[in-house]
C-alpha cells in the first residue's frame, strides 16, 4: 500500500498521523525508503519502513461507510469472553497490534461490557481508555464531528448492546442522528439554516414617559466545538 505525502494514515496504537515526507536511508549499507508520520495526538514522530507497512498494519484512515459499521458493531450485543484475564488480555492484545479499527471496536466492546459486571485489572484498564480513544479519534476525524459528541454517541451505542431488545424500539442510525441534531441545537446550528439572531431589546415608553424595557431571550452555549 503506497502513501503519498500529507496522506493521512493510521499507526497501530497510536492513532491517526500525517506522512510528512518520504525519506530514504542506509541501514547496514542496504538502502531502504522510510515513511515519516507524525501522530497528531502528541506530535510525535515516526518513521515506518515502505516494505513493512503490511507488517506493522499501517492503513489509510476509514470511510464514512465504516463509521457506521463501526457503530452497529458496539451495539451487537455478542461478545467473546475468557475463563481467565491472561487469556483475554493476550488476545485482546493481539487485536489492539492488527491496526484494524474493527479488532479495537471489539476490544473496546468486551471490556466496556466486562467493566459493568467486575473491576477491571489495571492493565485491562489502559487498555479500554486506549481503545476508545482510538475510535473515538479516527470516527470525529472522518465524521468531522467534535470528541466529546463521538463520545455521547459511543456510549449510547454500548448502552443499547447492554439492554433487551424491544420490538418496536427506535434504530441506532435514528438515534445517534437526533443526537447529532440535538448537539448542532445546542451549538446555535442547525443543517443548512444560519442561527437565528439573538432578539435585541427595545425601549416602549409608558404614559408616564418612563422607559421600560421588554424582556429578552438569551441563547447559552452549553456544548463546544
């Protein structure tokens, strides 16, 4: 898979990063091309061998297709489970390495799921905040949508995958979309319509001949791009 310069990609464990040039090197008087990343978490650079994109799991950021995907997955409500945690952390740990965002999706559904019903090791732990900051970084960068929303949106999937089916019930793609509404609400936004101007106040004079000003409505910011 070949990356050109400003591509952004995704690096195993630690997020989306930017290719920032392609460089070439001599390792034991072998010349080998070398992609420089930098992670956009924390600016840290990484430079990832052409020949070993494969083997380390490099890929391209997902599609908004995937996004969706994504979403139904944390609301399947089958996970998989082990008799023991050394078990699971070694499997979950061979997910997290793959680079594919479905193995970290069910890693972050497992141990979301594991989490309500026991506590959860200290490794176990970091790996379910890594996890989901993992997702939750790569679906507001394709979504173009702000952390803490992808967040709301997550937990109400997990949320959904821990509850009884009812038939009847209102879809996840329904839900996740009245919240996105709701957000834009709340930020003054709406799709395509300008937010309306806030009501300036106006002076009425009384048969007295005091000024009286009539009540305003004030609009309050609550949620944050």
């Amino acid at each position: 898979m070949a990356f050109q310069i400003g591509d952004k990609v995704v690096y195993p464990n630690h997020g989306i990063g930017v290719v920032e040039d392609i460089q070439s090197d001599k390792i034991e008087e072998i010349a080998e091309d070398f992609y420089k990343l930098r992670i956009l978490a924390n600016s840290t650079i990484v430079k990832v061998p052409v020949v070993n994109v494969e083997g380390v799991g490099l890929r391209r950021v997902i599609s908004n297709k995937d996004v969706e995907r994504i979403f139904d997955l944390l609301e399947n409500r089958k996970i998989e489970t082990h008799s023991n945690w050394k078990g699971r952390y070694k499997d979950n740990s061979d997910k997290m390495r793959t680079g594919s965002i479905y193995d970290v999706a069910g890693v972050l559904k497992d141990l979301s799921f594991l989490s309500k019903k026991k506590s959860l090791s200290f490794r176990e732990k970091r790996m379910l905040d890594r996890a989901r900051f993992l997702i939750v970084s790569e679906v507001a960068e394709v979504a173009e949508e702000p952390h803490d929303l992808v967040e709301q949106k997550i937990d109400i999937a997990l949320s959904r995958g821990m509850e009884t089916k009812k038939k009847g019930r209102t879809s996840l793609k329904t839900l996740l979309k009245k919240t996105t509404l709701a957000a834009m609400a709340e930020n003054g936004r709406s799709e395509g319509v300008a937010p309306k101007p806030r009501a300036r106040a106006t002076t009425r004079v009384d048969a007295g001949g005091r000024g009286r000003k009539k009540p305003i409505s004030i609009s309050i910011n609550r949620y944050c791009c």
